[in-house]
C-alpha cells in the first residue's frame, strides 16, 4: 500500500513538471514561430504519464486549438493571438509584407500598402468615382463577352431588375429588351452551346485588356483585378520609380499578380507603341493629377476598335471658365464662367476627344458623362470609320452667352442634310444672336466650340443602374451610384447646358419661385423639362429664353420688386417694361415632381467631411507634404486679432508712402514715419 501510494506520487509530479515546464516555453515563445517537432517532444513525454493531456499544436480536439480569451489573458497574448477588426482594417506593425511607416488602406475588396510619407498619390475622396467605374466596366465587359461566348459572374448578383425612372412606356421597351436577351441567352443554353463563365480575380483568355496609364498606387488597377470578371490583363503604369515598385507589391498582397503587371513608363510613350491594331487595349483610364490633355492623343489611338475610354479632368477652375485662354490652348476650346459651367466643361472635353480621335479617322461615343464633387469623369467608346467621321464638325457648337441676363444660343460649327442613303455637309449659317441681347440689352461673350451632342446612352446607363440597385453591397457608395445614375436617366438627351431657378430670380431681383411651381409653368406652357446631376437648382428644358422670361414677369406681377430701386440699365429694368406674351399657370402638377426626387434618392451629396476635395500632389522626392489645413493658414487669417480702432493703424507703416504714390499727406491712417530697414518694421498680425 505504501509503495503504491509513492509511485502514485511520482507519476503526479513527473506529469506537474511536464506540464509546468511545456507551458513556461508556450508563454517565452508566444508570437514567434516555433516548429512543430520542439513541442512534440514534450507532448509525447506527456502522453507517456496521461493519454488524455493535449496542447494547442499537436492535440487532436479542435477546440483544444482555439485560443480562448481567459487563456490569452493568462498567456499574455490577446493581442497577438486575436486581433481586433480596427487593426485590420488599418493594418498593423506586425502584418506580414509591411514596411516602417506603411500602413493598409482597404477599399472595395482591395487592400492597399500605403506609405505614410507622400512618395505616392492616394485620394480617398474618389471612391465614388473608382466605384463607379468599377460598375461601368463590368457592363462594357458583360457587352462586349456576350458576342465572343462568354458569360459573366458578378458575386451578389441576382436575377437582373430593371429600374427605369423614365416614362411608363420607355421603361417598358427597356424591360422588354431586357427580357428578349435573357431569352436568347435561355436558347443558346437550350441548344447545346456551352458557354465560357468568367469570374472575377481569374483570368479569362478571351477576356479584355485593361491599361491605367497613371496607376500610382495601384488601387484602381488591383480592384479591376478583384472585382470586375473577364479580363485577360490589367497593367497599372506609373512613371514614378516608387510608385511602380509599390504597384507590384500591392498586386502580390493582393494574390492577383497573375492578371495586373507592373509598369514603369511614360503613358502616352506606352500608349503610342500600343497603336498597332493587336496591340490596342480593350479598356484605358486615365486619372491624372489635374488635366488629362497630354494623354488625349495617344489614348483614342490606342484603344481598341469600339473600346472604352474612361477619362477623370480635375483641373475645374481652368474648365469653369477662370481661365478661358489655357482652357483653349488644353482642350481647343474656350470656357465661360457661368451657371451651367459643370455640364460645359463635360462637353469640352468630349469636343477634345472627338477632335483628336477626328485626326485618325476615328470618333467617339459617349456611354456615361458625369460631373462629381471637384472632377469630372466620361466613359466614351472610340470607333474608327471615315463616312462617320465627316458628322464631327454637326456634332459641335459655339456658345453665346448674354452677360447680362445669363440667357444663351447654341451655334453648331457645321450642317448635315440626309439625301436618302446620302448625308449632304454644308457650312452652318449663323449667327443665332445680334449684337446686343433682345431680352436685356447688354453683350455676349463666345464660348466653345463645346460638343452639342447627348452626354449619354440612356440604355446603357439603364444597364449600370439596374445592375447596382440589384446588388447594393458591392459597392461602398451604392447609393449615391443609384441617386446619381438615376438624375441621368431622367435628363433630357436633346437639351444642352440648363438655367438655374436661383440665377434667374437674382436677375429679376424677385423672390425665388418653388422648383415644381416653376416646372409646372413650363408644362402647362407645353414645354419639356428635367433636373441637372451636375447642378442642384438646374433646369434644362427645350423652352426658349423669351419664355422662360415670360414665366418669370408672371412670377414678379405675384410677388412685385421695388422698381424704383432698378437701375434703367440693369436687367431686370429692361425685362420688366415688357409685358409677357404668355400667361404662366403654376398650378403644381404630378408629373413636375421626378421620381428620383420622390423616393429621397442620394442625389446631391454634401461634403462628409472638411477640405472635401483634391489632395496635395504626391513628392517625388519623398517626405511629409504639409496638409491643406497648413496651406491654408500660411496664405490666410494672416490677421488673427484684427484693428478694431483706426487709431492703432498709425503703428503700421504707409505701404504707398514707400511707393511714393501716397498722396493722403497727414490725413493717412497709416504711419509715414521712414523705416531703419525693410525687416524692422511692424507687421499686421
């Protein structure tokens, strides 16, 4: 009994040291790697004593493995062991591939190693338009693989919906086309011909090819690779060194180095060898940083026959019409600051591609055109045919726009006639004006040449929004790509450029009139009328101006200004002292309201947060660019305790008086007393 009781005793131990001596190496060696073969030792030596003791590396119960939170806690190794979802979100020190200072940046389904000096552009601002594109790609590729045989599989998609927010029988025949094609498909299935899938992150090889000319961090390219099915190939170029080499990190952390390359060229040198007819590109984007210009004449040629070009101007200030003469020498075109500058920088950069392309017997069409935030960003296909290139001069239009009241003419550059299965080109004959406006009398400014043509393919995008509304957790802004796809469909095709409600009551100098009374007038008057996504108060309509005048002195006689405070030469003067040839009816009617504005669709969405907007260029050199709250305070609030008592002024020397050009003697408020030297004087705080 005694010596039983003994070994009992020594096999406690013996399994208490064991134990004792495993768990201490557990706990020193925790967050490293340790091999399988160290442990087993001591599992097997603690197999010997008892059958039943497992570990969390060699025992055979799967909940043995788990690493619960008591057990972490007492290991030391929460944070190793389990980490939280904000840190991988943002990644984290000890993530594998990351250098010093990078951190991970995840958007749709990539996840992007970002350096936190500035050696490489990233604006988060555009997921909208990285989205969008993502949508309209897939689209094209769903076009283009349906004739080659090949189907393709978008992850969330269901059973395709059309969303039509048009006229009842427009939706009709789009849903009817929609069901046609589904039905040929059902056909081909029937009849034995087996088509190719293609999904998204594999290759397909007879798929599209895909060029970003300025990749920099790759971003866009690696969520091609990731969520846009049947590409052959994806090359990210950059011409930066660092941008490069972060391209083909970001596409091995990603697992699709097998569909993006890497590519370190000069873009339009790239695009200039890829002109050959096997060598085009399928699809080529091109998102710089400000103008596109320098890229426009090497992209229309190397785009494959019925291509995609996808082109993102942030250079709006040049486009809106604060720079009328580098807009010309950029574009081949002349913007004018007015209310409807948006939707005409759209046109101007459709009227360069089409010129360009023009060189080359080429011309484009415009599938999406779309104006967000502080860009612009159109989606056109380039076709090559020489008959179709003579319609170009027809298809653009000089603008003339009073500086008085605002109002404007198109004047387009040529004119076609149709003679059966000829088309007959002659010289357009204008001008559409005379010299001084008939409504207020004062002058026009000209503009353009601007394209004149639709802006989009109403059937495509149809297309687009019906493949987003039906799988919304695609993509992160969803719903502002509905709410914005959605205004677009509602617009008129045929309708260049649009008047603002607000522009037209600050001429008049008259309260402002409520949007779905003023749209009423306009179609009781007989009149079509739609919104603007590229402006809130926006109202495009075939009216012409002498109408929409006519609406307004309506308006005045209901709400009267004082007209003994208007000037005999301003507008409004001379719009009021004639009497309106047509009496307005603002009875509201149910059509004036659109149906994106009666769902509460995401249409006009405000900044989500301060400096909404463009980022600070990316420094080849490197380093920490300051950010544009620092850029802000160096050139403003340079008075932070502002002069109260004009008495003080007498502190601050007469910057005239060092000129000489001070002429005010000792009735000036500044101080004319002369300065011992150009840095010792007071400074205006």
């Amino acid at each position: 009994m005694l010596v039983s009781a003994v070994r009992l005793l020594c096999v406690t131990a013996l399994r208490a040291s064991v134990s004792s001596v495993r768990d201490r190496l557990l706990k020193t060696l925790s967050g490293t790697a340790v091999t399988a073969h160290r442990l087993k030792s001591m599992d097997g030596l603690a197999a010997a004593t008892d059958s039943q003791v497992t570990t969390a590396n060699g025992g055979s119960d799967p909940k043995s493995q788990e690493v619960t939170p008591a057990t972490a806690a007492l290991n030391g190794t929460v944070k190793d062991a389990v980490p939280s979802p904000g840190e991988s979100n943002q990644g984290t020190p000890t993530e594998a591939g990351l250098l010093p200072g990078e951190t991970v940046v995840k958007e749709g389904k990539a996840a992007i190693l970002f350096p936190s000096a500035n050696e490489v552009f990233y604006n988060p601002v555009q997921e909208f338009n990285r989205d969008l594109t993502c949508a309209v790609i897939t689209e094209f590729t769903r076009e283009q693989l349906a004739q080659r045989g090949v189907r393709v599989l978008v992850p969330g998609e269901k059973e395709r919906v059309v969303v039509s927010l048009s006229e009842e029988g427009q939706g009709m025949e789009r849903q009817q086309e929609e069901e046609k094609e589904m039905e040929e498909e059902k056909m081909e299935e029937q009849g034995g011909q087996q088509l190719e899938t293609a999904v998204a992150g594999e290759r397909c090889e007879r798929g599209l090819r895909v060029l970003e000319g300025l990749a920099a961090s790759g971003l866009r390219s690696v969520r091609f690779a990731l969520e846009v099915p049947g590409l052959r190939s994806v090359t990210a170029n950059d011409f930066s060194a660092r941008a490069a080499a972060l391209i083909a990190r970001n596409a091995q952390h990603n697992g699709v180095s097998h569909l993006l390359q890497a590519s370190q060229r000069d873009a339009s040198m790239l695009m200039y060898e890829a002109r050959g007819r096997k060598d085009r590109y399928d699809v080529i984007d091109l998102d710089p940083y400000g103008s596109p210009a320098p890229f426009l004449d090497a992209a229309v040629q190397a785009v494959s026959e019925g291509g995609l070009l996808c082109v993102t101007c942030t250079d709006m200030a040049v486009m809106a019409g604060n720079s009328g003469e580098t807009c010309y020498s950029k574009y081949g075109s002349v913007s004018i600051k007015a209310k409807y500058c948006h939707e005409m920088a759209l046109r101007i950069i459709l009227h360069s591609l089409d010129q360009r392309a023009g060189v080359y017997q080429r011309y484009i069409e415009p599938l999406l055109s779309v104006s967000a935030d502080f860009y612009i960003r159109v989606f056109a296909r380039v076709f090559s045919g020489q008959a179709k290139v003579k319609n170009s001069a027809s298809k653009q239009a000089l603008l003339y726009n009073c500086v008085g009241c605002g109002s404007f003419h198109l004047q387009r550059m040529g004119k076609r006639v149709s003679q059966g299965k000829h088309m007959k080109y002659s010289a357009a004959t204008g001008p559409p004006v005379g010299p001084e406006c008939e409504h207020c009398g004062h002058r026009h400014q000209l503009g353009g040449p601007i394209w004149a043509e639709p802006l989009h393919n109403t059937q495509f995008v149809q297309k687009v929004l019906s493949a987003v509304s039906g799988n919304p957790s695609r993509f992160g802004t969803s719903r502002r790509i509905e709410g914005m796809l959605s205004m677009i469909t509602e617009e008129l095709e045929d309708v260049p450029l649009y008047y603002t409600l607000d522009n037209l009551s600050s001429t008049m100098h008259c309260n402002t009139p409520p949007l779905l009374q003023f749209r009423s007038a306009l179609l009781h008057a007989g009149f079509r009328v739609s919104l603007s996504h590229a402006c809130k108060n926006a109202l495009k309509t075939d009216a012409p101006p002498a109408v929409l005048w006519d609406i307004m002195r309506c308006w005045e006689k209901c709400n009267p200004v004082k007209r003994e405070r208007l000037s005999e030469t301003s507008p409004a003067f001379r719009i009021l002292s004639a009497e309106p040839t047509l009496q307005a009816c603002f009875d509201v009617r149910e059509d004036a309201n659109p149906q994106s504005r009666r769902r509460h669709l995401t249409r006009y969405q405000e900044n989500p947060q301060a400096n909404w907007g463009p980022k600070a260029r990316a420094k080849g050199s490197g380093g920490i660019s300051s950010t544009l709250e620092d850029k802000r305070k160096q050139f403003q609030n340079k008075r932070k305790a502002p002069v109260t008592d004009a008495s003080q002024l007498k502190n601050f020397p007469c910057k005239k008086f060092r000129k000489g050009t001070c002429n005010r003697g000792d009735e000036c408020c500044y101080s004319h007393e002369p300065q011992l030297g150009s840095g010792e004087g007071q400074k205006m705080e």
